[in-house]
C-alpha cells in the first residue's frame, strides 16, 4: 500500500527564472526612443539654429530696405534735350569730301531721387541716327548730380565719312524739312546715399527728337525721352 508524503526540492536562486512584465518591454523602448533622441539632438539644434539666423537676416534686410526706400526714395533721372546746333564742319572738309556733321546737344537732367545722388563717368557711347541710319558719334563727360537737383551738360557728336541720307544732306543746305532723329548715349553712373558711394550701373537713355532745319540751331519740334537705369 503506498503512502503519500510531501518533499521539499530546493532549487539555487540564480536557477530561478522569471518572466518580466510587459511594463518593462515599455520601459525598454522608451530609454531607446530617448537614447535616439539625444543622439540626433545636436544636429537639429544646430539646424534650427541655423535657420532662425538666416531667417533674422532676411528680416534685417527687409526692414533695412524699406527705410531706405521710405528714406531716400531712388527714382531714375530723366533727360530732356533743350537745344541742338548742327555744324557740317567747313573747316574740316576738303574739296570733293563729303559734309561731316558736328552735332552738338544741350541736355538737360533732372534727378527727382529725395535721398540719392549719382556720379556720371566720362567715356559712356553716344550716337545719333536716322531712321537707323549712323549720322554721329560721341562720348558722354563726368558728371556729379546729387538728390533733388537739375543740370545741364554737352553732349558733341562728330560725323564720320559715311554718305549721309538725302533728307539730312538737304537740312545741312537749308531746307525746312521736319527731321526724325535718335540721340541715344549709355552712361556708367555710380549711386550715391549720403558718404556712401554704390557700386556702378549702367544707365541707357534714348530720346526721339522731331526737328526742323539741322543748319545752325535745329528747332525742335518733339521729343520724348526715356531712361532705363538697372538699380
């Protein structure tokens, strides 16, 4: 007949396995979650960083630029002619040459600008043409305008050798005819703000001349400027 008894088994403690509650998994992902983190952290601190700094900076200069423009109010000078002599040069042809024209233009410039001022540079191109036609050339002088300030200059133009159309042969001898002429000159300016001299530009100026009788001092009829100055 068997007996039932009771045995005790004593296992080691470092035997004994136990199972972790989840809770722990949870603990785990986060400490590796936060250890990613920190490791990616210096390089988007440096980034924001970098952001916000160019972000003031194009602030800056937005503001900077909007007193200045409220300031100094830059504006294109604009050009009128106010007289032009032609001399077909006697004293410079010989017998059997042909005419070479001496134009000579008196020019007027206004530069409405409340805060800037520009230094023209000598040695910019100018011509003067008819209906495409080469008639003179030139170059423009140095020039100092500042803000809210008319001037007034020369602009010479010498012909060369070329035949000349008819209609600008017969108004060199008399004749009363209306004449279309194109005065166009391209000026090197640098823009002035106060002491501070900017870098230069190119400024281009056309004018579309109507005239009567190039012989002496031409009467003009019409004209209509324009500017194109690139700031």
């Amino acid at each position: 007949m068997l007996q039932i008894g009771t045995y005790v088994v004593q296992v080691p403690k470092d035997q004994i396995y136990r199972v972790p509650p989840p809770e722990n998994a949870q603990l785990v992902e986060q400490y590796r979650n936060r250890d990613k983190n920190e490791r990616r952290s210096p390089c988007l601190g440096c980034l924001k960083w970098i952001l916000s700094a160019v972000l003031l900076v194009l602030l800056l200069v937005t503001v900077i630029t909007g007193v200045i423009l409220v300031t100094v109010r830059p504006g294109s000078p604009t050009f009128t002619v106010q007289r032009l002599s032609v001399n077909s040069s006697p004293h410079n042809a010989t017998k059997g040459s042909r005419p070479k024209p001496e134009c000579d233009f008196t020019m007027r410039v206004r530069n409405p600008s409340k805060g800037m001022g520009f230094s023209y540079e000598a040695g910019g191109k100018t011509v003067v043409l008819h209906k495409g036609v080469h008639i003179a050339a030139g170059t423009t002088p140095a020039l100092v305008q500042g803000p809210k300030n008319t001037t007034t200059f020369q602009l010479v133009l010498h012909g060369s050798n070329m035949l000349l159309p008819k209609v600008i042969d017969m108004s060199l001898k008399g004749s009363k005819d209306v004449i279309p002429l194109e005065l166009a000159a391209e000026f090197t300016v640098k823009p002035r703000v106060g002491w501070v001299e900017l870098g230069a530009t190119s400024m281009h100026v056309t004018c579309d001349v109507r005239v009567r009788r190039l012989v002496k001092e031409a009467r003009i009829l019409s004209q209509e400027c324009k500017t194109n100055l690139q700031l």
